[in-house]
C-alpha cells in the first residue's frame, strides 16, 4: 500500500498529479485489493480512483455522478468525529431552523405556558380567603371533635381489641390497657388515630391515615432518641421516616387539598 500522505492525496482531493509507472502499479495493486476494494466501492471511490488511473475513462463519465462522491465524501470526513453531544446539538440547530422556516418560533412553548402580559385575575381577596380558611378550620375542628367523643364513647381500652365482648369485671380488669405493655398502647393509640382519618371502614390506606400511622412512628422514635443520643442507626431511620412523610402530605397537596389542609391542623404538623 501507498503511504497515508499519499493515499489521502489520492482519495481526498481531485488535483491528481501526472501518475508514474510506480504510482499506478501501487493503486492498481491498492484497489484489486477484495478487501480494499468492497470498502472503496461503498463509500464511492471507486469511480474516482478509475478517472485517476484512466484519464481515457474519465471523459465518459458525467459531472453529475461525480457531485453526489464529493458531498457523501465531505459528509463522512466531517461528521465521522463528531461527538454525541456535538451531534445533539446539530440535531437541535436543525430542527430550529426548520421551525423558523415555518414561521414558528425557535423554541417550543411549556405545556402550560402563560405570556407575561396575560392578567392575573383573584376571584377572592386575601380578607375573604382568610376568612373562608377560618371557616373551613371551624368546621374540620368541629368534625374532629365529633369522631372523638363518639370513639372514646363507644370504644373500650381493651388489650388484644377485645373491645365489645361479654366478660366479667375480674376478667375486664386482667384485659385492661392499662395492664398492657408500652407497645401494646402505642399500637392501640395508633389504631384509634387511624380510625378518626378513615374513609371507609377498614381503611388503612389512604394517604391520610399512612400521616398518621406514620406520624405515631416518628414520635415513637423522637421519644427514643430522647433518651439514646448517640443511636445513629435509629436517627438514620427517622430522618427516613420523615422523608417518607413528606412525600406522602406533597402527594396529599396536590391530589386532595381538603383533606391535606385538615390532617395538617389535625395533627400539628408545620409546613
């Protein structure tokens, strides 16, 4: 094979010098190559090699097969080491200029785009706002109070829920909460927590009752940490709680504002 210099001068360029007996015997023996010469005929050189080795030939061939080599040539020399991010970028100047050339313009608006001269128009006042809030805490307060009194009216503190059932009173004394274990209360406690946020009965899945089953654990755990300073572990695991609280009242703010609004005054929550 020919040296790179003088390969790319053969390949690359259309001002061929006069050929000598070495040089044609060297492309002659470069292009009957098979394997040279299946990837010379891909990428088009194959045409530019013959006018150069048989300027006979070359009159037979029109300009205008030679234009769409020159451009494919270019095309790969410029392009083969352009880089992902280069090639992003091309792709994105492209489609500006076909937008311009539409009438559109360069960028695409946001999905909910509003022009900054467009009027923003409250329905309400802050004092009206305030007032409806006011209002609406009342109400939920009221609500609240209501679920309470019912519960604690027909429910008994009873260890293992053996609320409701025929015993005697030396029996009700030993199945007493009293009598149960701090995890025993927590656990009652969390359960009558939860059932003040239900929707149905039974629930135990919905996002205000996770607040609240969730919020029972973090203060579980601040009453532990309390007394156990350097417990990392736990203190990893709470911080990981209130994450998962945080995620859960941001869904609740979003989905279901009534209800986000009521579990935050309910519980005391500061957001």
């Amino acid at each position: 094979y020919l040296p790179r210099y003088i390969q790319y001068s053969y390949l690359h360029t259309f001002h061929f010098p006069p050929p000598t007996t070495a040089s044609i015997m060297s492309l002659r023996c470069f292009f009957t190559n098979p394997h040279v010469a299946s990837k010379v005929s891909r990428n088009g050189i194959a045409m530019l090699g013959k006018a150069a080795l048989f300027p006979a030939a070359a009159s037979s061939i029109a300009p205008q097969q030679l234009q769409p080599t020159i451009i494919s040539i270019n095309h790969q020399i410029r392009y083969k080491s352009m880089t992902k991010t280069k090639q992003r970028q091309r792709a994105k100047m492209i489609d500006r200029e076909k937008r311009v050339a539409q009438g559109l313009p360069a960028k695409p608006k946001p999905p909910k785009y509003l022009p900054k001269d467009s009027p923003v128009i409250n329905a309400m006042t802050r004092h009206e706002r305030d007032d409806e809030s006011k209002r609406f805490d009342f109400a939920a307060a009221e609500g609240m109070k209501t679920k309470m009194t019912t519960q604690s009216e027909s429910e008994e503190n009873m260890r293992f829920q053996f609320d409701g059932l025929v015993m005697s009173d030396r029996v009700r004394r030993v199945f007493d909460l009293t009598n149960g274990s701090q995890r025993e209360v927590v656990t009652s406690q969390k359960r009558r927590g939860m059932e003040l946020f239900q929707l149905r009965e039974g629930d135990t899945g919905s996002s205000a009752v996770q607040v609240v089953a969730l919020t029972t654990r973090i203060q579980q755990l601040q009453t532990h940490m309390a007394k156990h300073h350097k417990d990392n572990s736990t203190k990893r695991g709470l911080d990981a709680v209130y994450v998962r609280r945080r995620k859960v009242l941001d869904y609740m703010e979003r989905k279901d504002f009534e209800s986000y609004r009521k579990v935050v005054k309910s519980l005391g929550l500061v957001r």
